[in-house]
C-alpha cells in the first residue's frame, strides 16, 4: 500500500470509531508480522498496565524466528482499544466474537482487511492480509535501499527472500 492509502485507511477509521479495527490495522502495519502472529497476539505482548509499550518482540510461528517493532504514535489505538474492551494482559488482543475459537481468526482477519481497501475504492482482489505485513517493509525499503535492514525487520533467514520478497533484482539490492 502506497502512503496515501495507508492514511485513508487510518483516517476513515478514526472518523467512524472503530476503535477494534484501528488498533488491528495500525498494528498490523507497524509489526509486520504474518496474519497468524497478528491475531494470536496477546495483551501482554503489546501492552503493559492497558498502556501500548514501545517495543515488542513476537516470536514468529512460522520460522521461530523473533520480530522486533516498535509501536508509533499510531499504536497507541492499542491501548485504547484495551481499555475500551477491558482487555487483561492475558487475553487475546484480538478476541474472537465466535466461541469456536480464542481470537480472531485469518479468515475473520481477511474478511477485514477486504472491507477497509473497499472502503477507500482499492479493489480487494489486489490487497490481502499479506499487504499489511509488506506496507512498512517496502517503505522501509524505499526510503533506505537497505535490504539487510528490512530482512532484519520482517525475520527473514536468507537476504535472497527479502530481496525476491520485496520484488527487486538481487543485484540492485546488493549494490546499495
């Protein structure tokens, strides 16, 4: 997503309080983490006394591998939406409003992020739970040209991976 998408996302979710889908959405962009780690995260791992820390540090389903974050000033929505829910750091950050399951699921999680690219007229068949997760890396990597960083950044194991992962020739990343 292109920064300006990012904003109308954030800014039409303010502007109708929904309080559950600005923290998701602000965490999923600042974390970086697949929609398995993002919806299984606990309050604990983000917040402390109903307060969003600054840093976080996930350990990855996928590879076992950590991811390290921080949370910005757009993270605070978290303990906002802490508070709101009257979450304990031992509940789910994201609850699941159906019983078959403790949190939300990837599915429901999809289901969101459909809703906010239509909201801002982005067609859903181009935008997934897989585009939150790449927003901030390929910024990250625009501004900087620092594969290595961003590697770093989404706990990836090989610079190749990043490198295909972020869509750029190998040669041209290694050459910054």
């Amino acid at each position: 997503m292109k920064p300006k998408e990012v904003w109308a996302i954030r800014t039409r979710l303010q502007m109708t309080g929904a309080v559950r889908d600005l923290a998701l959405f602000n965490l999923a962009i600042d974390s970086k983490l697949r929609a398995c780690d993002l919806v299984a995260i606990s309050v604990a791992d983000v917040a402390i006394s109903g307060r969003a820390r600054e840093r976080a540090i996930i350990i990855q389903r996928k590879t076992g591998r950590p991811v390290q974050f921080e949370l910005t000033d757009q993270t605070e929505a978290v303990g906002a939406w802490v508070g709101h829910r009257r979450l304990g750091e031992r509940d789910y950050l994201f609850p699941s409003r159906v019983h078959a399951t403790p949190h939300l699921s990837t599915r429901q999680y999809g289901g969101i992020v459909e809703r906010w690219v239509s909201s801002i007229g982005l067609d859903p068949r181009r935008y997934g739970t897989h585009s939150m997760r790449r927003t901030k890396a390929a910024h990250i990597y625009k501004k900087t040209g620092n594969p290595r960083a961003v590697q770093l950044l989404l706990g990836q194991k090989k610079l190749e991976s990043t490198v295909q992962y972020l869509g750029v020739e190998v040669d041209d990343a290694l050459a910054c």
